[in-house]
C-alpha cells in the first residue's frame, strides 16, 4: 500500500496466509570475491535471500535492503541496481525500503513472503522412516569457488555454468512451493549438506542415514575433481539447493514427479531415530561431526 518514500512500508498480507520473515548478509571478500562485478553480486544476494524462501514453501512478495558502500558510484550502482532489478522481476518481487550508509561493502537483505496457514515447511517436522531427497546437484557452488579463487581450473569442461551456479543460484521457490502437504520438513543448504542436515535433525530430535553413492554430482566437478568432489558435495556449501524429507506413504507421489521429469531430486538416504540424546548424521554408516560446513565466525 505504501512503498519507498516514506518512514515505513504499508503491506497488506493476503487473507489466510502467514508472513514468512527471512534476513541474510552478504560481506565482501567472505561471501562473494572482491572482483565480482556490481551485477553479479547483486544477483547472488537476491537469489541466496530467496533461498529461504523457497525452504519455507513460501512465496516472496516484497523486500529491503541495507547498502553499505565506501562511496558513492554511480557505473557501480547502475549495475548493482540492474542485476537486483532481473531477479526481482523473475520473481514478482517488491523493492520496498532499506537504507545506505558508508563503510566497506555489505548487503543486507530482508525478505518477506506468504504462505497458507499452517502449510510452511519447518525443519523441525522430520520423521522417523522419512526419505531424504535434495534437489539438483551437490558440490557445485565449492567448484565454483575454486574456479574462482584458483588457476587450475583447465580440466573443468564447463567453468560458465558453474560460476553462473554461484552468482545466480536458481532459488527452488516452485520446488518449496510443490512440497506444501508432501514434505515433513525442508532447509536450503547454503552451509553444506552435512551441517544443514545436521540442523535438521536437531530440530526434528531424529538422525540420519545418507548413501555416498547417492549424491547427486554434476559429471563435469566429478569427473575434474574427483578427489574434492564429494567432500564438496557434502560439505562444501554455496548450492542453494533444497533437502527435505518425506514420509513413506507420500515417497510415491514425489518418485513419480522425478520419473516423469516435474521434480529434478534424489533419494540419498533415509530419516532414524535419535541415539542416546543425540542426532548424528552418518555417511555409509559412519558418523560424521555434525559442524562441518560454513563457519560463520572462522572459529
């Protein structure tokens, strides 16, 4: 109802929906690298917002957004306003207010989406006897960081759509939204699969069991870094793809989506109970340390 302009935004939710509320920050030099273009780093914040979104079965109506620029330039901001404005578009999505200010570059980005009531996919609905499925492929955005931060990328066959995987992740909003009543709970992996499914399990009190050979590797990072390629997989983090659970009577429902071709996921291993208190994650039936993944404060 009221926009940019004034002290505050107006919305009005839609009749029976939930807001769905979501924050990420992005900072030079440890979430995007000091030479990435105005474009592409506008591009990426937006689409790792939208993330959320999507493991929340939500639809995003509207955002704001927190600048901070050590000065003021008017090519930087022509590009950085042109990549956020594409991915807006894409996704019917509302500039509504934020803020500027000096300093060294940080985005800041808050989403706000919809969703039915009591529909919302939460972590913490995971069942004992769920399958596990992700989406798309695992490993690419570590790939993608070593292309970029590294000189031995000759072996890889297509660098274009991996850094396109890392500047312009494909937020799995319709997969979120197509997982309303199927899924029993659902996270975005932008840590890494095993500390993202490690959160999961904490939050549902259950374990999981994960098939190594099951994960989804793209053939171009397998075949070029076949020995990275599924420590990346599993923890290398920057997919921004979707790793929900089902229970058995729903499995079909979603394995004939996959046979049919409406839903690009895998089956990668299978919901158990909790053991002792705990809620390990286990590869091939070894328990991996459930902190593996992004680290946010380097500790």
């Amino acid at each position: 109802m009221l926009g940019i302009g004034d002290d505050a935004a107006l919305v009005n939710p839609s009749p029976n929906f939930q807001l769905v509320v979501a924050t990420d920050t992005l900072v030079e030099s440890v979430h995007f690298p000091v030479d990435a273009s105005a474009e592409q780093i506008a591009t990426r914040a937006l689409c790792v917002n939208l993330s959320d979104m999507a493991a929340m079965g939500a639809t995003p109506r509207w955002f704001t957004l927190a600048l901070t620029l050590e000065k003021a330039d008017a090519p930087w901001l022509a590009g950085f306003s042109r990549g956020l404005a594409q991915v807006a578009d894409e996704f019917a999505l509302a500039l509504i207010g934020g803020d500027t200010t000096a300093g060294p570059l940080t985005i800041s980005m808050t989403l706000i989406g919809e969703v039915p009531i009591g529909e919302a996919l939460p972590r913490a609905g995971a069942n004992v006897g769920d399958s596990i499925y992700v989406t798309g492929t695992l490993g690419d955005g570590a790939a993608a960081l070593r292309l970029l931060t590294s000189n031995d990328e000759k072996g890889l066959v297509d660098s274009e759509r991996l850094l396109t995987r890392f500047y312009r992740p494909q937020p799995q909003i319709q997969v979120g939204l197509k997982l309303r009543g199927i899924a029993n709970a659902c996270i975005d992996i932008s840590d890494g699969l095993l500390a993202d499914l490690a959160h999961l399990c904490r939050a549902s009190a259950v374990s999981a069991d994960l098939k190594s050979k099951r994960l989804p590797i793209h053939p171009d990072v397998e075949e070029s870094y076949p020995q990275y390629s599924l420590d990346w997989a599993l923890s290398g983090g920057d997919d921004y793809q979707l790793c929900f659970t089902v229970s058995q009577d729903k499995c079909t429902i979603v394995n004939r989506w996959i046979e049919v071709g409406d839903l690009n996921a895998t089956m990668i291993g299978q919901i158990q109970p909790a053991t002792g208190g705990n809620f390990p994650v286990r590869v091939d039936n070894v328990t991996v340390e459930l902190n593996r993944g992004f680290d946010h404060f380097g500790c």
